[in-house]
C-alpha cells in the first residue's frame, strides 16, 4: 500500500513537469511566431496593440543596436557637438547692431572669379565680444539691376569670430547682405525643443467602416493606454501608430490630415528671442557695394552638368534671372521642340513633397504635349501623372511617406516611404527619379529624418547596382518664409536637415539640384519658390538627363 501511494505520487509530479514542460515550448514557439502579417503586396505590417506591448518612441525591434542606429546616434553627437549649450540673459545674446565686419585685405576695385573674405565678430548688447559661436547666419551677394544673387560661405571659428567668403562671380556693383537669422542661443533652444517630443502635430486619421467613417488620434508616438494600430516596417525600422476605432479593423485606415498641437518645448524666455523683431537682422547695414571688373579674366571652360559631380557651396550663382552652375556648364533648354526631344522614351519619378509636385505644374505648362492623366484621385496630395503618348513621355509625382504635414484630407491609398518607390523602379538608362523631403519633418525630433535619408541612401545604392544607368537627382529643400512659426517650421531645421542630406549623400553617384543655395541666391523666401526659381531647378535637371 506504501509502495502504491509512493508511485502515485511520483506519476503526479511527473505528470505536472511534462505539463509544465509543454506549457513552456507552446509559449517560446509562439514568441517566435511572426505577431504581424503583410498587408498587400507591401512591406509594411498591422498589428494591434496594447500599451505595455507599444512603444513610446520610434520602432526598435532589435535588442542590440543596428548599423543604423549607431549612425544616427553618431550624426546626432556630432550635431549637438556644434551647438552652443550655454545659459544666457538677453544683455548676452548676440547684437546685430553692435557685430562688426571689416572686409580683410580691402580693394579699390575686384576682379570677377576674385574671393572676397570679411571678419565677422559678433558681439552681445553690452558691446562684448562673444566667447562662443553657434549663430545662425546668412550670408548673400546681390546686384539688383543684374539679377544676380549668390550665397556665401561661413566658417565659424567657435570663439565669437567668424569667415564670411564669397566668390565674385559677375562685373558691376556688388552689395553684400549679412543676416542674423537668429543668436547662437536662439540655435540653442531651438535644437533644444526640436528633440524633446513627437506632439507638436497632431495626426487624424480616417477610418471607413462601410457607409460609416470613424476619424482616430494617430501620430509616429503614441502616448495612450488605448488600443492602437501598429504600421510597421520592420526592414527599414520605420512605424506610425493610430489608436484603433472600436469595431473596426486596422486596415480601414483611408485618410489623414494633420494640425499642430499647440505644444511648445520653448520657455517664455527661450520664445523672447524668436520675436519678428530680432529675427534675420542685417549686419551689413551702412556697407557700400563694392565694384566688380572683367579685368580680362578667361573663363574657365567647364564640363557639360553631368551625374555624379559634387555640389561646392556656394553651387553656382543667378544672373540676368538665369541660374549658373559653379562646377559645371549648363545649357538653357527653354525650347519646347528641344525639350520634348529630352523626354522622350522617358520614365521620370519625383518622389517628395509639395516643392516638386510644382515641377509638375511648370511641365504641363510648358510643354503642351503632356497631359494629365485622371488618377481618379481627389485634392492637392493625390497622384499626379503627366503623359505625351506619341513621345512615349511618362512622368509621376508621388507625395513622402509619414510624417506629411497638412490641414487637408489626403488618401493614404499607395502611400509609401521613398525607400519602398525606390525598390519598386526597374531602372534602365530612360529612367530618372527626382528626390526631395525635408519640409515636413522639421517639427520632429531629427532621427526621424536621419533615419528616412539613411533608408533613402540604401534604396538608391540596391537601385544602382541592379541598374546602374538610372539616373538619380537630388533637390535639397529650400528656405522659405523668415517670420513664421520657428520652433516647427522655422529655417534653422532646415540648414540641419541640409546638412544631413549632404552628409549621407556625399558620395552616391547621383546629381544634386542644391534648392538650399538656389533660393538663398535668388533670395526666395517662400515655401513654393516663384515660378522663375522652379524653372531654373527644372532646366539643372534637364541638362542632368540629357
């Protein structure tokens, strides 16, 4: 009897260890079971989740740090190296008005192609000369009459000092133009805010639930216990989020429009100094143009504009209102017989924002032949095509892929991350893709655009080896207008951004259209430069791909 309740009692604890055994196979396998599925023909994935399970900050999968990771933490570093952390009183920042510049080595008359140096020392409002550097300047040349324009370059020396150079590219009488956009600690707090949260926009999206439609909270981080939509994209580390309408499947997600939230990462003194009054004052007031002779000089005859030349800045200069490339010579093709000659047999993709669906508009003007195709689409971020059948001329504008900015509904139908348009291209030697973001991703934190150009390089690299006669241009945004919203919008985020692309791009063999020094040139200060300006940009293009 002993001996039968000893072996039953050995059967039972037995028992509940095989049990115990399976119960802990059945859960790894199910961790290792894929939690998302493929949505289409996409490489983006829904998932629905709860808030232990969700992230607060961008998608990490992977438990140690990827390649991609490092580098963006790398180019953040050294970013955050260049500006000037420093408590500050307003008698301390940076005065315009109290600044001196003295031309170095001054001359009577110049010489065109000859450089000319000025010594900036930026000094506060109490006359003190400044120990740091870190102020966001802009430095210009300009003969009105001409209508000429160039932009300058600045070398901040860290000590209060800085080198403004300009090349005299053209004879006549040459102002010189220095603005204070703002103080090294406007820079400051601007960097400041710019990385402190994801709130700043507030994303809707649209839900259709049969003749019903649900609008929902959504964004690239959510902060809410509620039930959320994941769409992710595991490969390229990219995810946005939308908190999941009661009844209704994630896959109902049609539309979305965004406003600002009315957060504000910047204390009452950090936004005294981002007042209309102190923003891009100029230095230079009281300077006297200087006199720019031919002295006899030969040009330099350049090679034809062609893929894979590196960009100088300042990248050319505008004159009589025709843009000229400083590194290579450029041709005016501004007949239409000569242009549809370019185009044809052409597959042409621009991938980006609003700045190059304007491309798309200045074609259908100039070019009769070419016809919008009827997308069946609806407002101004819809898909926009331009066909000329009897030349065999295809042209496509698609909009970026999250975060787009805007108050108006637009569909999320093909709605994808330049990277995945990318890999879509077959790519043959009649193929060109126009790139350009950076506009609406100045109201977050800068990973996020980091991460998407470092996403963008990759994709143009798998492009050109299984297709190398693809020709790849890159437009770097442009400024835009000076006394707006600065925290979100502001041009500062912009020259970081510039100076990101330029950075990760440096040596892709692709062309670049330099948007940033064009509209500094011609002195456009509009979000959509004028007509003249995208004109120029068109024509750079044109003589890349032909």
């Amino acid at each position: 009897m002993a001996f039968s309740v000893t072996a039953c009692k050995i059967l039972l604890f037995l028992m509940l260890v095989l049990a115990a055994y399976i119960i802990l196979m059945a859960s790894e396998n199910f961790s290792k079971f894929p939690s998302v599925f493929i949505v289409s023909n996409t490489t983006h994935c829904l998932d629905t989740c709860k808030k232990s399970s969700c992230p607060e900050a961008p998608l990490s999968t992977a438990t140690e740090p990827t390649e991609t990771d490092l580098r963006i933490k790398k180019i953040i570093e050294q970013l955050d190296h260049q500006i000037p952390h420093r408590p500050f009183s307003y008698i301390n920042t940076t005065s315009a008005a109290l600044s001196v510049a003295k031309i170095i080595d001054p001359k009577t008359t110049y010489c065109r192609g000859d450089q000319l140096d000025i010594l900036l020392e930026v000094r506060d409002y109490l006359g003190h000369r400044k120990q740091y550097g870190g102020d966001f300047l802009r430095a210009r040349i300009s003969s009105p009459d001409l209508m000429a324009g160039a932009s300058g370059q600045v070398t901040d020396f860290n000590n209060g000092t800085y080198l403004v150079s300009f090349t005299l590219f053209w004879e006549g009488k040459v102002s010189v133009s220095l603005l204070l956009i703002h103080p090294s600690e406007g820079v400051s707090a601007l960097w400041r805010a710019r990385n402190k949260g994801y709130d700043k926009v507030i994303f809707t999206g649209l839900f259709a639930n049969g003749t019903s439609q649900v609008f929902s909270e959504c964004g690239l981080v959510l902060n809410t216990s509620a039930e959320l939509c994941q769409y992710l994209d595991h490969r390229d580390q990219e995810a946005f989020y939308c908190v999941k309408p009661p009844r209704v499947s994630c896959d109902a997600l049609t539309h979305m429009r965004t406003r600002n939230s009315g957060v504000s990462y910047l204390s009452v003194k950090d936004k005294n100094l981002f007042h209309k009054s102190r923003i891009g004052i100029e230095i230079m007031r009281g300077f006297k143009p200087i006199t720019v002779s031919e002295c006899n000089n030969v040009e330099t005859v350049r090679e034809k504009c062609q893929i894979g030349m590196k960009s100088p800045i300042p990248s050319g200069y505008s004159l009589q209102g025709k843009w000229n490339p400083a590194f290579c010579k450029l041709t005016q093709l501004s007949n239409v017989t000569v242009i549809n000659d370019c185009l044809k047999g052409k597959l042409i993709y621009f991938m980006g924002d609003s700045t190059l669906r304007q491309w798309m508009d200045c074609f259908s003007k100039t070019v009769e032949t070419l016809k919008y195709f009827d997308h069946h689409g609806s407002g101004p971020f819809k898909n926009y095509i331009l066909l000329d059948s009897e030349r065999n001329i295809y042209i496509q504008w698609k909009k970026h892929g999250h975060p787009f900015v805007t108050s108006k509904l637009y569909s999320l139908k093909n709605h994808e991350y330049i990277a995945h348009e990318i890999d879509r291209v077959a790519g043959d030697r009649n193929t060109a893709i126009v790139i350009t973001l950076g506009q609406h991703f100045r109201a977050f934190p800068v990973d996020i655009f980091i991460r998407r150009v470092i996403n963008i390089q990759k994709a143009i690299r798998r492009l050109l080896l299984r297709s190398p006669d693809t020709r790849v241009i890159l437009k770097a945004e442009n400024i835009r207008e000076m006394h707006i919203d600065a925290e979100n919008v502001g041009d500062f985020h912009g020259y970081i951004q510039y100076l990101i692309m330029r950075d990760i791009f440096r040596d892709l063999n692709v062309g670049i259209i330099d948007a940033w020094d064009m509209t500094i040139a011609y002195d456009s200060r509009f979000l959509h430069p004028p007509n003249n300006v995208v004109e120029n940009q068109i024509n750079m293009f044109l003589n890349y791909i032909c």
